[in-house]
C-alpha cells in the first residue's frame, strides 16, 4: 500500500490528490502546507480524514507515509526532496528539481545516497501525438536524425510572480520542450548556444523570449526559438516542430498527429517528388499527467526508474541553466561544464 503525504496543496495538488484517490492501492496519510487553511480546504473538498501540518519535517515524523507528492512552488522542491529522502520516502514531484544547478546536483546526491527514487513530472511527453513522432524516428523512416527545430510562440498573461522573473521563458516553461526534444530524438545534449531578450510590446520584466541552438550526442542540431509575448499567429503549447532527417522530413504542429514525407521512388530530379503521409497513432496509454504518474507507479511497483527519474530529467535541468549560462556569459556552453562546477 502506498501511504502518501501530499505537500503543497494549492491548485495543483487537485489533479494528484484526485490520481490517488484513483487507486485502490493508495491512501493519503497527511497533507502540508505552509497555509493551513489550504490544506484544510482540499481535505474537506474530499473528504480526507487524515492530519494536517505547516511543517513538513513534522509530517515525516509523525505520519506513517512511504510516498511524498512534491505539489510545491519550484524554490521548495530541493528542501521537500531531501528531507523526504532522507527520512526513507520515495518522492514523486512537480517539475523542476530545483530552482539553480547547484541544487539540483544537491538533490541528485542526496538520491543517489539512498535506496529511494525520486520521479519527476514531465507531463508533455504523454501525449499521443509526441509518442508517434518518436515512433516515427525510431523507425528510421525518415533516415538519420540531423536538425530538429521547436518553434514557441505564444501571449501569455499571466501576471503575479512569472512578469517579475529575470527568465521567465527559459526557466519556467522551457524546460518541457527542452526534455520534449531528449525524448524525441532519444539522445542526450552536449553543448548550447542561447540568446534571451525582450521584445517590443513585451508585458514581462524579464526576458521573456529566446532562441538556443543544441548540439546532442547523436550529431543532431535541435533549434528552439520561443517567445511569451507573442500576440498573435500562435503555436500550440506543446510548440510547432520539424525534424529533418537524411532520407525524409518530418512535422509535428501540436495539435494534430505528425506528419512526414520521404522521396517517391525513380528518377531523381533538381528537387525532389515526395510522398507525404500521416504517423499512425497506436499509443494506447493515458495523456498528460496521467499517463506520466501511471508510469512512475509502475516504475515503483516493479522496483525499477521511471522515465522520468530525477538521475535522467538532470539532463533537461542542464539544458534550461546551460542556456541560461549561454546568455549571461554570451558564449557556447559545454553541459559538462555544470556537472562539474
């Protein structure tokens, strides 16, 4: 039986809190929050009788929990996790690992020292439409991985803390197309050259927009170019991408099933016929949060990592303060240089 304390309980916590109740496998032994009266109204929203807590190292004293769900804001996420791990829970979380590289090494240690895991949410990457897209590379219809291409553009107003951020883009949302690029092409990045900035008619007080060039392992160019304070022509959230392979091309708008189209057999011309053709979607599983917390269960049910285990999402958390350190310095950054800093 998982025993899961539930800390955070802001708007957030609905859509974990709602999973466990799913399962007939889990029981919610406590929930935290700095804000009492938050706690207290997701206990009577549904009808948990289960203690309530401001302090979280009280909750892991008291609480005969084996399972912590990190709902909290990022700047949290390294204090919750180590002191979870530390006490022996497993830890399922909300994404990042943690707000700088320093801590995300801090937290990955703290893991790693320990027989407990820690599985990240990465929600985008359970989605029918970017499992098809990978099927489609891993086919080899398209030939050779050699330059993938996210666009992200979109007007987003949120207010509150995200229009203060010095990077509001690069820290706060790029990281789901950065681990989206990882697990479309199955191969881990290396090197990265960012420019931030803000626009003309930009709402935010940070750099709101940014383009990143990626070398990966494999020999793949991935560009990304994004922007939240595009009004107008806007791409869906899960970005508009286009991967160029050596025998093919391939699309993906975001919305619909991908796209690809290779040479047509018999003479070769200047420029060539194609044949285009639609990926079929055979991927069966849930979507979204769902889909990514249906796999971490099973990760721990049959005692393995979970796609998403904090020892691999440490590769998107390096994308996100590679780029970061790109811009800031204006040079090309070597990943490597992080781990080792």
């Amino acid at each position: 039986m998982f025993k899961i304390i539930i800390v955070g309980c802001g708007g957030r916590s609905k859509t974990w809190i709602a999973y466990a109740l799913s399962r007939n496998d889990c029981e919610i032994v406590g929930l935290v929050d700095l804000v009492f009266e938050n706690a207290e109204k997701r206990a009577m929203e549904y009808h948990l009788n289960c203690p309530i807590f401001t302090n979280i190292q009280e909750a892991l004293t008291k609480c005969d929990g084996n399972l912590v769900f990190d709902v909290t804001i990022p700047e949290s996420h390294r204090n919750v996790v180590t002191r979870a791990i530390s006490k022996g829970l497993n830890v399922m979380g909300e994404k990042p690992m943690a707000t700088t590289m320093e801590e995300v090494m801090e937290v990955l240690k703290t893991v790693q020292g320990s027989k407990n895991s820690y599985f990240v949410m990465q929600n985008r990457r359970y989605l029918k439409n970017i499992r098809a897209f990978r099927k489609l590379v891993e086919s080899g219809m398209i030939g050779t991985s050699g330059f993938l291409r996210a666009d992200f553009f979109l007007g987003a107003h949120f207010g509150g803390f995200r229009d203060m951020m010095d990077s509001p883009l690069i820290l706060d949302m790029a990281i789901h197309t950065f681990d989206q690029a990882r697990f479309i092409l199955g191969s881990d990045p290396v090197a990265v050259y960012c420019q931030e900035f803000n626009p003309q008619g930009s709402w935010y007080k940070g750099n709101s927009s940014a383009s990143c060039i990626f070398e990966f392992s494999n020999g793949c160019i991935f560009s990304f170019n994004g922007s939240w304070s595009c009004e107008g022509l806007n791409t869906s959230w899960e970005s508009d991408w286009r991967l160029q392979g050596s025998i093919g091309s391939a699309k993906w708008d975001g919305f619909n099933l991908p796209q690809y189209e290779i040479v047509k057999p018999g003479v070769k011309k200047f420029v060539n016929d194609f044949e285009l053709k639609t990926v079929e979607d055979k991927w069966l599983s849930r979507e979204g949060h769902l889909g990514c917390l249906d796999e971490m269960f099973d990760a721990l049910i049959n005692n393995r990592k979970a796609e998403t285990d904090c020892t691999d999402n440490i590769k998107s958390m390096a994308m996100v303060f590679g780029a970061l350190k790109s811009s800031k310095e204006q040079r090309k950054v070597y990943l490597k240089e992080l781990y080792n800093s």
